[in-house]
C-alpha cells in the first residue's frame, strides 16, 4: 500500500493547495513549511501578493523566525534586529542558500520591493538556477514556497514582457525539482489553470474551502465520493455526525482540508496555525516587523537603474568570456557563477546580438 504519510520530509515532494480566498491556504503552507524547517530543510518562501506576507517569518510574536531578505539594489532596507538580514538580490545563489542554511533562515522574496518587470526576473533568474545550484555546490534539501501561483504564471504576466520567461521558470523548476533535493508546495485559488502542465508532478493536492465546480475534472470525484460516505454514514450514526465527518468542500472550516493521493484515496484532516504570526487583513508589516525600506530612486525614475543593471551585465560577460578563454566548458562557467550553463550560452548570445545591433545602426 502507498505510504499515506502527508508531509514526507524523506522525499521531495510536490504539493498543490487550493481554495478559495480565506479558506486557510495560506496558513497551511506556512505550517508545512514548518515542519520542513524543523527536519534541517531550507525554506525559500518566494511569492505573495505585493503584501509582503511571505515576511511574516520574522515578526515578533509567539515564535520567530530568522529570515534572509532578498531585495533590489535600488531599495534600501534597514533591520531592527538580526532576525532580518537583508542581502541584495544578485548575490551569487549559493551563496544565498549556504548562508541561509548555516544561520537557519528562511529565504524570502517579495514583490512588494520591485517595480515592473524587475520581480519577474528575479524570481524566473531565481528559480531556473536553483536546482542545479543545489546539485552541484550547495548539496541541501530545500523546500520552495509559492503563493498564488496560477496568478505568476499565468494570469498577472500578461501585462509584463517577462511572461514566457517566467512561466517557462517555474515549469521547468516543478519539473526537474525533485532530482536536486528540492520539493515545492504552491496554491492557487483554481488549479484548472495550471493543472494539465503539472498534474504527473503533484504527490499530494489539498482541497480546501472551495466550489465544487472549481476542482479540475480529474478531482470532481472526490465531491461525488464525499456526497456517498456522508449518506451513508449517516445511516448509521446520524446527518449531524455524518456531517461532521465528511463535510462538504464548500463548507470546510479554514483548519479543515481534504488531502488526496495520486492513486484517488483522500481522506479529511486539520493543520494548525503556524507557531509564528500569520498575517491577518489588517495587519502591517513594517509596523510589526520594524523593518523600514526605502526606494533609492522615485518610481517615475526607476529607468535611472538600467545603467548599473547594464555595468553588472557587462562585467558578467567578460567574467565568462575570460574563463573561456582558460578553456572552461560552459558548465564549468555555470558552476563558478552559479547559473545554469545555458544561462551561461544565452548570456554570451544576447551579447553578441546586441553587438551586431549597435554596429548596424548609423
């Protein structure tokens, strides 16, 4: 029989949550991650909704805990204390995770510190190393946190050129993720977006408070198989009872979830609140947390940052161009740096066409 254990901090897994707004799901993987945490695994909480709720790790309360601020140059951000620690995103990723690994905390990375396009870059930059990354020179289990994720890939990008970039990252990362010692846990309010691209890759779904009509139809068994045990058990021990045992998705409590397996068994249980602050509506972060940012450039004027952006760029390529010329493959390139060796071609490629470009022009 398949182990019918939920959280298997043994193997990598992939787990998708949905529900509606409100129903928990949240509050739900930030318990997982938890439990991650707590079994010696890297947590990289990478998305939330611009609210900065993924950065609650960290803010006083019951429990804490120490995190690892990402954020763009061009944002200046001051700690109150050392359980923030803010490191500018392009530091180099391993060096990243080896940090975060050694002083146990949690990596974290917001929307709410971006303009444009400069998040989806980041996190597409972010997620398409990571797992080689991990393979070849940080050699830890990490578990990768994202919220809302039929809208990153799927719906919010349409308005930025970073889509395809994006949308390709995260495909790719789902992917391959459990052959570096990397598992995923994501949620999203519908899953019939995003489900026909992953649904082989999913070894747990959590169903909770939602619309029968929102589950894809792969899952719309599992109403009709709810809507059977409760009229049966009912015979036996009452509608109240029964009820209560197998209570429909709509009407789930936001500690309440319907855990299903690959081969269709589900069965109904409870998580917790996390032991740190879940954020509520009318909380503030900066106000909570103490933690204070500032835009180094007003937004009107965050073009000004292309240049430094352009000098990094530059000194990337004839970073690679000078270890070429030592004779290093492109994967060994991609390892010094920590990018993938088909990071490593692109960079080059793109250099070379914009080269072109500049001398046709006159």
């Amino acid at each position: 029989m398949a182990s019918r254990i939920l959280l298997d901090t043994n193997r990598y897994l992939g787990i998708a949550v949905m529900g509606m707004r409100d129903s928990g799901k949240s509050a739900f993987l930030e318990w997982a991650g938890e439990q991650y945490y707590h079994h010696g695994w890297i947590i990289c909480d990478l998305f939330d909704a611009g609210d900065y709720e993924n950065l609650f790790w960290c803010v006083k309360d019951r429990k804490r805990y120490p995190i690892l601020l990402l954020h763009p140059r061009y944002v200046s951000v001051e700690a109150p204390d050392d359980y923030v620690k803010p490191v500018p995103d392009d530091t180099r990723l391993s060096q990243v995770l080896r940090e975060a690994d050694e002083e146990r905390r949690v990596v974290c990375l917001s929307p709410g510190f971006y303009r444009g396009e400069d998040y989806w870059e980041t996190l597409a930059r972010i997620l398409w190393v990571l797992p080689e990354v991990n393979r070849d020179q940080v050699k830890r289990n990490i578990l990768v946190l994202l919220r809302e994720s039929s809208n990153i890939a799927f719906s919010h990008l349409r308005i930025y050129r970073a889509e395809s970039q994006t949308r390709k990252a995260i495909l790719r990362f789902m992917r391959v993720s459990r052959h570096y010692r990397t598992g995923f846990i994501f949620d999203a309010q519908r899953l019939t977006d995003i489900y026909k691209a992953i649904r082989v890759l999913i070894d747990r779904i959590i169903v909770k408070k939602t619309p029968p009509y929102t589950l894809p139809d792969e899952l719309q068994f599992i109403h009709r198989s709810i809507e059977e045990r409760r009229a049966q058990a009912a015979q036996t021990i009452g509608m109240d009872n029964a009820w209560r045992l197998y209570p429909p998705i709509s009407a789930l409590y936001p500690h309440e979830f319907y855990a299903v397996w690959p081969d269709g068994f589900f069965t109904k249980l409870t998580n917790p609140l996390p032991s740190f602050r879940h954020k509520q509506p009318e909380d503030s972060f900066t106000e909570l947390s103490g933690v204070r940012f500032t835009f180094k450039q007003p937004a009107q004027q965050q073009q000004a940052v292309k240049p430094d952006r352009e000098a990094r760029r530059l000194e990337r390529v004839s970073t690679i161009m000078a270890l070429k010329q030592k004779g290093l493959s492109y994967e060994e390139i991609g390892r010094q740096l920590g990018i993938s060796k088909s990071a490593v071609a692109m960079t080059l490629k793109r250099f070379t066409q914009r080269q072109l470009a500049a001398s046709a022009s006159p």
